[in-house]
C-alpha cells in the first residue's frame, strides 16, 4: 500500500509539475489538463497495442500533450478569449479526440502487452520485488523531469517566464512577446500532464477518456499542500515541494479511501476531501502572508 501511494504520487507529481507552471509561474487558470491527461494515455496505449517503439510512444504522447495546450494558448492569444475558456473549449473538445484516438472506445486495456513498467520489472525480476522497481524507477525519472525544470528556469527563457506570471508589463517593455511566452509555458504544462498520463496508464493497465476527470483540481489541491508544508521562494525548493505536496495529496486519499468507513465516509466523499484540502490551504497560506505583513509592520513602527 505505500509503494502504491509513493508510486501513484510520483506519477501525479509530474503532473502537478506542469500545473504549477500554469497555476504558479504563468498565473494562467489552465483546465485543458483534464483532457491533455487522458490524451497522453490514449496516445500511448494505441501505439503500445499496435506494438510501436515504447520510448517513441512516450515521445509522441509527450508531443501531443504539448499540441493540446498550444491550441488552447492559441485560441486565448489570438480569439481573446479569456484563459479559463480556453482551456474549457479545448478540454471539451479533447474527449471526443481522446475516444477517437482509443479507436472510438472509452476504454482499452494494455494489461497483456509489454510496456515500459513490465520491461523495468523483467530487468529487476529476481533482485527486488516488482513494486519496489517500479517505485525505484519513478523516483529516477520524477528527480531527473525536476533537474531539467530546475535547469529551464534558470535560462533566459524560463527567467522571463517566471516574470511574466508577476508582471506582464516589464516583459512587454523588454520587448518580448508576453503571447509567445504563453504558448510555450501553457505547451510545456500539458505536455507534462499527457507525459504523466501515458505512465499512469501503464500503471493501472488501460486507457480511459474519464482518466483525466478531477485531475486539474488534484493538481492544484497537491500544489497549495506544498506551499503550506514548505514555504520557499527558491526554484530548487518549489519544484520539490510540488512533488511532495502530490505524494501526500495521494497518501489522504489513500487513507479517505481505506480507513473512512470508521467515521462513515463512502469514496464518493473524497471530492468532498479534495475542495476542503484546497480551501484549507488557501487559508493557512493567506494567514502565513498576513502574519508575515503585520509581523514586519511591528518592526517599521519600532524602528520609527
């Protein structure tokens, strides 16, 4: 059960790694990951069964994730259409392309093929149990996306789009092209989230056009728990945070799930668990940011 909860956080984190982008750096309200998850997992599910190259596979779905959101950031930059639209129409449209590329099925199994996850536990087959494998193995590539995010950041491009989310107006005065930035950060986002959907789909064995459904308010839920546990306005920090924050957002869950019957709670409430996490996590970081305010107002006026 822990394996699963580190395993099943791991994957998510990759996820959440992409709505921090949206939610935190762009500050950019981004709903087209409730379809660009689901997408990642069809596309990788129909190349695994039609027996494509994995690692081609998980290339393609990457790219596709990343196509998903360009259209959105292109219908919000060049329509005018409000960002939080945007990604509604494209998350909309995206479920009839998902069961389109899942062959107009809503579901399709891959639990009899060979995927990346069944190739990582034959190489490790006799040495450690298949669980611990596979969590090994997601805990190398969570770190290695983080090091390359951290890397990003860091340039001149991920500079300028980190302060872009806080001040629009400089980046124009710099004369850089605030849509472009949008294009490219909205891109990156959902190309993560489709990445975390084709190994989500290889974990649970099947593709499915509702996979995706709630995964946008998971993320955000997972984000805030990571700013209420660690405060930090370090990169190094933040992205690590994030990942944490997903791996406890799936250990309530887990526990909601197993344990709630003790105070008669049924898996229908964990939505119920999910908007409390947010909205509780808002407060406590609303109240750390007004305490911070009146904590240094204390010190001007002594000072005066």
């Amino acid at each position: 059960m822990i394996e699963s909860i580190f395993i099943e956080g791991l994957i998510y984190g990759i996820m959440v790694l992409g709505v921090f982008i949206t939610f935190r750096i762009l500050d950019f309200p981004d709903l087209t990951v409730d379809g660009s998850f689901p997408l990642g997992a069809a596309i990788m599910t129909v190349m695994i069964v039609n027996g494509y190259n994995l690692l081609i596979a998980l290339a393609i779905a990457f790219a596709g994730g990343i196509l998903a959101g360009v259209i959105t950031a292109l219908i919000h930059n060049h329509l005018k259409v409000p960002n939080l639209l945007a990604g509604i129409l494209t998350m909309t449209m995206l479920y009839s392309i998902n069961i389109r590329v899942l062959g107009n099925r809503a579901n399709v199994p891959i639990l009899k093929n060979t995927t990346i996850l069944t190739t990582i536990e034959s190489l490790f087959k006799g040495i450690i149990p298949e669980e611990y494998a596979i969590l090994i193995f997601f805990i190398a590539l969570t770190i290695l996306i983080k090091i390359l995010m951290d890397i990003f950041f860091h340039t001149d491009l991920g500079l300028v789009l980190r302060a872009m989310g806080n001040n629009q107006q400089m980046v124009l005065n710099q004369g850089i092209n605030p849509n472009l930035l949008k294009v490219i950060g909205v891109g990156l986002s959902n190309g993560l989230v489709a990445l975390a959907g084709a190994f989500a789909a290889q974990y649970q064995g099947f593709a499915d056009v509702s996979l995706g459904q709630g995964v946008i308010i998971a993320g955000l839920a997972s984000v805030m728990i990571g700013e209420v546990i660690i405060p930090s306005k370090n990169i190094y920090i933040i992205t690590l945070r994030v990942i944490i924050g997903s791996i406890i957002y799936k250990g309530i869950m887990y526990l909601g799930r197993y344990y709630g019957y003790y105070i008669n709670m049924t898996p229908n409430d964990l939505k119920l668990i999910t908007g409390l996490l947010i909205i509780v996590s808002l407060y406590l970081t609303n109240f750390n940011k007004l305490k911070k305010l009146s904590f240094f107002g204390k010190n001007k006026s002594i000072i005066k």
